[in-house]
C-alpha cells in the first residue's frame, strides 16, 4: 500500500482516538472516517476495501468482549482440570502455566491491514487466545500429551477420551458442584478444530516453535456462533526463545508487516480522552488493551498444587 494510503488511515486512526472514550466507539469513528475517504488511489482500493470489511468484523467482535472473555477463563479452567486429570489418573506429574490474553487493538489492526493484501475479508483468528506452557524437564512429550488430550476432548473427536473425563469430573466427591457445571457447559459447546499448525516440527523462519490450534464454535451455536480461540502448546524453553531469545515472535512479526509499522500509534496523549489509555510507558496505562495485550487469565497447575 502507498504511503499516502497509509498516511490517510494513520490520521483516521488518531482522530478516532481523540474522539473516541473506549475500543468500540474508537472502531465506530474508524469506520465513519474511512468511508469518508475518497482520495485513497485505485491500485491500493482492493486492499483498503478488505481492510474496511476487517475493522468491521473487528467492532463487531469486540461488541461481544465481555462474553468471549468469559467463555476463554472458562475454557483455561477446563484445561486446567484436564491437566489435573491426567496427572492424577495416569500419574503424568505435568507442571503446566496457563496463560490467557487478548489481542492488542493497535495489533489486531496492523495485522488485519497487512491480512487485506491477500484475503478479501482481512480475517484474523487469533484475537483471543491461551498458551499452555509445561516447565517439566521431559517437556516435549508432556506437551504432546497435553494437546493430544484437550483438542480432542473439546472437540470430541475421541468420544471414549471424551466420556472418560466428564466420568472422572462427575464422579470425583472433591471437584465442587460449581466447577463441574462449569466445565460440562464448556464441553458441551460445539467446538470446531479449525486450523492446526505444528512449528515444532517445522519452525518457523526465526526458530519460533509452537502447536498452534484454532478452536471455533459452530455458527450454529446457541452460545457465540462462529467464534474463535487460538490454543498454543510450548514448553517453557520455547516460550522463553519466543519472547526474549532468538525466536522473539513479536519481533518477527514486526519484522513481516514493516511497512505498517506505527500506522497505528498515537503521538500524542494530550488530545485523547480514553479512560485508562495515557500512555505506552507500562501496561497500567493501557487498561484496556489497545497498545497492549490484556492478560485475561494466568494459571499454574502441578501436582504439589493440586492435590485431588
């Protein structure tokens, strides 16, 4: 995309922050500027149409935050408990951190525009997210084991795994009422495997290693049709490669969309009105996750923690 495309969203996207009080109206100003653009040259109109088509999706997913928020801290307590069942029942002895987040606003844009090069509807599926990260010292094939149980029981494809868990929960005098409603109304969701990815086979460019599952609910779902979560497995080892060593995800994904880099950055403070959005010093100014990723959820599970 030429520059002056990009200058013209930048100054749409400031002036939706100077104007806006939360993500959603700073979405709903974005939106009303664009489509006031008629100066945005013909070669860059296709990318900039799916970029329009993307925030749209982009507001009205984040209409329903509250909900999906939920559903992902239920989802994270599942998993926990699925952890604490396979240590329990098949003596696995698995330490694992579970660690729940939402995409970063400024993030989710850059993506969505870099996204419309290619794809019509600018889609993203990565907006709410948990990492499983195991810290044990046989950690590659704990961490297999981990997912090679929680996808498939959120997804049933292995009913007998399936029934065995929900037995164990049901059966199990030390899981409290509450917590089994909670984690049967999870499981009874229709989940979808949607996409599946092995960087740990096949890293990627930078070294970056990971199991990547996209999770949707079918659009038939009477609970948020058609949303989705993406699931991540490492172990401790890449997790720390992927934030500070030489697989650094974020880096690297800087590094891909360069062009778009601070298209969607604010200058200046002063002029914006955002409750808990002052500044990109430290993430308490940014309470609700438009610089940076909110931190929904954030777990330990091992077995001298938890003792069924």
């Amino acid at each position: 995309m030429r520059k002056k495309s990009l200058n013209l969203i930048h100054k749409s996207y400031v002036e939706a922050c100077q104007n806006a009080k939360d993500i959603v109206e700073i979405l709903d100003y974005l939106l009303s500027s664009l489509a006031k653009l008629s100066n945005i040259p013909e070669e860059d109109c296709p990318q900039f149409d799916s970029f329009v088509k993307g925030v749209y999706t982009s507001k009205m997913i984040r209409l329903d935050t509250f909900n999906l928020t939920n559903l992902l801290e239920e989802m994270a307590h599942t998993i926990a408990y699925i952890v604490i069942w396979l240590n329990h029942e098949k003596q696995l002895g698995i330490d694992t951190h579970i660690i729940g987040r939402r995409k970063a606003l400024e993030t989710e844009l850059e993506k969505i525009l870099s996204n419309a090069k290619d794809d019509p509807l600018a889609r993203i599926h990565d907006r709410f997210g948990l990492r499983v990260i195991t810290t044990n010292s046989e950690e590659s094939t704990k961490l297999c084991t981990i997912a090679k149980n929680v996808i498939p029981i959120f997804t049933r494809e292995n009913r007998t795994l399936y029934k065995e868990f929900i037995l164990w929960v049901e059966s199990h005098k030390d899981i409290d009422p509450l917590t089994k409603l909670r984690i049967k109304f999870v499981l009874n969701l229709p989940f979808n495997l949607l996409k599946y990815k092995d960087y740990i086979s096949f890293p990627k460019d930078n070294n970056y290693q990971s199991l990547h599952y996209i999770l949707g609910l079918d659009m038939f779902s009477e609970y948020l049709p058609g949303a989705e979560f993406e699931l991540q497995f490492r172990t401790y080892q890449m997790h720390q490669n992927s934030v500070h060593g030489p697989a650094a995800h974020s880096k690297y994904a800087e590094l891909r969309r360069t062009e778009y880099k601070n298209i969607f950055k604010i200058d200046d403070f002063s002029t914006t009105t955002i409750s808990g959005f002052s500044s990109y010093e430290s993430v308490d100014d940014d309470m609700d996750g438009i610089h940076f990723p909110k931190i929904l959820v954030n777990r330990r599970i091992s077995d001298s923690l938890v003792n069924l």
